[in-house]
C-alpha cells in the first residue's frame, strides 16, 4: 500500500544556522518522499584541502609510515589526524 498522505511544506530559511536547527528537531520523511529521491552528483566540486610542502626527518618520516601501515592508512592521513588532534588540544587549553 502506497502512503498516499500529503507531505508538509518545508519552510523557507533565512540562515544555515536557522536551517539546521530545523532538520534537526523535525523528521524529514513529513516532508520528502525519500521513494523519489535520486542520487545527485558534483562532478565539479573541488577539495576543501590545499597542499603544501613541508621538511621533515626522514626517520620521522619513516616513523609515521610505520605506524599509519600498523593501522592500515596513508602516512600523510596519519600525520594528518595527528595535526588535527594537537591543534585542538593546544586550541582548548589556550581557551
């Protein structure tokens, strides 16, 4: 049996912020029919990530692939996860 009942009209949002707020306190499914949705796709989109060069120890290097290899991940992820961990370390005891 199909769900026959009319959907809600998703209201207009001044912000992301209000916007968020929204989806977070309401069931989506009183407002999309999830049965029509259809995969969307952004073949244009670029990374949010820049490059950059950086000089390191070899055996730091070496260190790092050894243990992003014991986990089973890229080296460069690795040092990645653990910049990202003692720049938000260093950012809450500053606070």
């Amino acid at each position: 049996m199909r769900n026959t009942k009319r959907k809600k009209k998703i209201p207009r949002f001044e912000t992301e912020d209000e916007e968020r707020e929204f989806w977070a306190t309401h069931d989506s499914t009183h407002y999309i029919d999830w049965r029509k949705a259809k995969r969307a796709r952004f073949p244009e989109l670029k990374p949010s990530e820049k490059s950059i060069s950086i000089r390191m120890p070899q055996f730091l290097i070496e260190d790092l692939k050894l243990l992003a290899n014991r986990r089973g991940i890229p080296y460069q992820s690795l040092m990645k996860e653990f910049l990202a961990e003692k720049v938000e370390k260093e950012l809450s005891s500053a606070s």
